[in-house]
C-alpha cells in the first residue's frame, strides 16, 4: 500500500483515525518535553517515570474500583510525580549518584506494581481484567474519550511550556545563573519534572510502561542532530514524535497481529536512524563524505608542497620531477596520481616528460602562498 493508500485508509477507519491522532499528541507533547530532558541529561527520567507509575495505576483502581482513564492516569501520575521526586531527594541528600538512584527507584516501583498487578488479577470481580495493557500498551483501544483526555493535558503541558519558556530554558542551560538572577530554581525544577510526568502519564495507554521512555528520548534524539536552537529542536522534535505516533499507527493497521504501541517506537527509532545518518549538521554519512573531501584536499596540497620543494632545489622553474619521487615523499599521505590530475585541471602543475612532473607559474605561486601560510600557523 502505498503514501495515498495510507492516507485514504486514515481518513475512512474511525478507529484508526482516533488512534492516530492520540499518537500524534501523544507524539508532540513528549517531543517538546523530552527535548528539555535530552538536554539536561536526563533522558532516562522517563524511564523511571514510566516506571514508578504502574504501581499507581493499581492503587487508584483498588481505591476506587474504577477502570476510567482518568482515574488511573491520575494514579499513575501520583506514583510518577512521588518517585521522581524521590529520586531527586535521594541525589541531594545522599552520596548515592543519579543513574543508581534511578535504577533503584525504578526496580523498587516497577516490582511493586507488578506484585499489585498479580493481586488484583486474583480478585473475584470482572472489572480487573485489562490493566496489564498498561505495561506494553494498547493503542487500538483509544476511544474518543482516550484521545480528548490526551489533548486536555497536552494542551495544559504545552501552555505551562510557553508560559515558562524563558525559565525553564535559562534553568536548563545555566541554573547557577539562574540562580543568581534570583529565579527559583529549585521550583522550576519541580515545575518542568511535572510537566514531563504529565507528558509521560498519558502515553502509558497507548505506548506502556516498558516503551514509554522511547517516546520521550527518539523524537529529540533525532531533533537535536539537526538544529542547535532550542526553539527550533523543541519543534522539530514535537513534528517527529507526531510522525512517528501517524506512522506507526498506519503500518500496524496495515497488518495483522501488529501492536501499534511498539510500531510507534520503532517508527520513533527508524526517525532517529534517518538522522544520525543523514541530519546535516552532525549526521554521519555527511560527516563521512566531508572528512574525504578534506582528507583529497590536504593530499592534493601536500602534493602541491612537495613540488614547491623539489622546485627550490633547481634553478629552471619548469625541471620536471619524477613521480617516483613524488610517490615517496608522500608516503602516509598517499594519493599523488589523483592529485597530479586535480592540480593539472587546476593549470598549477603540468606534465614535462613521461612520469615527469613540475609547477606551472601559477602553480608555483600558490605553493608559496600556502608555504607561508603553513608557517604561520601556529
């Protein structure tokens, strides 16, 4: 099926058109978030977020019998918000380093969850069923309920971004200065790890506990090798996160026994792929090729400045030079028949016999401008 077969398919299911546009806030809002904690290093938060909200999911549905979205999202969010905010406490109250006290925090609440998981699986009553779908997702369960409750909280998320955009980018970069301004750094701080709590708490439905976290890193992973605005890397992530929710919806309703959840994140991963190769600014295919343009150039001026030596030791400008030569001096750099030929079509050397070579007029006065510009190079 191709691009306007999807789009049509888009358009004409209900159900794939609902769990397509969860996907793309879903997409948007842990983009523009996750962009604030790539940059401050704390791309795992939102795995020990993820996490550490399970056991609130079970809690809010053993407290109040009820299978709402919002019910249990607001557990989750509870549970979230109290492990982050233990995991902070422990680094600042402790000698305990960030990633050991994330990874405790992070096995303590996921296991807890999984034991009230179990329990609740054993109780007699029908309405428990279907709360292990919080662990890997179920997107192809949205409703329309799902999806307004997504936009309701996106849309505060994203507000609350805007309102502090200046603070939480003065507090992300410098918070030693920020501090210093008289900004309250610390509740700032609280501030934004809420917001992406928030942000994380209404994908677990559609992504899961487990995969979760690759919503929040992939889109600005992938947004920040090609930008070094922030501006511009909060947008571009929150258009690759909507891309990769669209798509993946599209390619698990393309077949199947596909789950949409852990499409999204490959489709998340395929976007962070495409640009670690080809982004220009850092991707790796571009860097390849420029590092052999340079490494030609740096050969063919080498080659340029051997001739300006061997030309020194002769009082005819035009005394040809063996190849060999050439061939041996520039052991290590190698390259000497390419750059004959480049330096030929540049008119800064010419052939003077069969294997010989020396510089032009011109030829010679480039060298020397080079010559001297080696010299002064410190």
């Amino acid at each position: 099926m191709g691009i306007p077969g999807f789009v049509q398919t888009l358009f004409a299911d209900y159900t794939l058109r609902q769990v397509a546009l969860g996907a793309a806030m879903l997409g948007i809002v842990n983009g523009v978030l996750g962009s604030f904690a790539v940059l401050r290093k704390q791309s795992l938060l939102g795995d020990g977020i993820s996490h550490a909200a399970l056991p609130g999911i079970a809690l809010a549905f053993l407290l109040t019998g009820s299978k709402s979205s919002l019910t249990l999202l607001l557990g989750a969010a509870a549970a979230g918000w109290v492990g982050t905010l233990l995991i902070m406490s422990i680094v600042n109250h402790t000698r305990v380093k960030y990633d050991s006290a994330l990874g405790l925090v992070l096995s303590v609440f996921f296991g807890f969850g999984l034991v009230l998981l179990t329990y609740i699986q054993k109780l007699p009553v029908a309405t428990q069923a279907g709360l292990d779908k919080f662990l890997f997702g179920q997107a192809a369960t949205l409703l329309r309920k799902d999806v307004a409750t997504i936009a309701v909280l996106g849309g505060i998320v994203v507000a609350f971004l805007l309102v502090f955009w200046k603070e939480f980018k003065l507090v992300s970069f410098d918070p030693d200065f920020a501090f210093s301004l008289g900004y309250p750094v610390r509740a700032l701080d609280v501030l934004l790890t809420t917001l992406l709590v928030i942000a994380i708490v209404i994908g677990l439905q559609t992504v899961g506990v487990v995969l979760m976290s690759a919503m929040v890193v992939a889109p600005a992973a992938a947004a920040r090798q090609w930008t070094d605005r922030l501006g511009v890397m909060v947008a571009v992530s929150g258009i690759f996160g909507a891309l990769a929710g669209v798509g993946g919806a599209l390619v698990s309703s393309s077949a199947s026994r596909i789950p949409t959840g852990p499409t999204i994140v490959l489709c998340a991963s395929a976007v962070v792929l495409f640009s670690l190769l080809l982004a220009p600014n850092r991707g790796l295919a571009w860097g390849y090729f420029r590092e052999q343009i340079n490494r030609r150039q740096l050969q063919t001026e080498a080659v340029l400045g051997d001739l300006y030596i061997l030309a020194r030791q002769h009082r005819e400008a035009g005394h040809g030079h063996p190849v060999e030569v050439l061939r041996t001096m520039a052991h290590g750099h190698g390259g000497v028949d390419r750059s004959l030929k480049v330096l030929q079509e540049r008119g800064l050397v010419e052939e003077t016999g069969p294997g010989e070579w020396a510089l032009t007029p011109p030829g010679m006065e480039e060298a020397g401008r080079l010559s001297r510009q080696w010299r002064e190079t410190p």
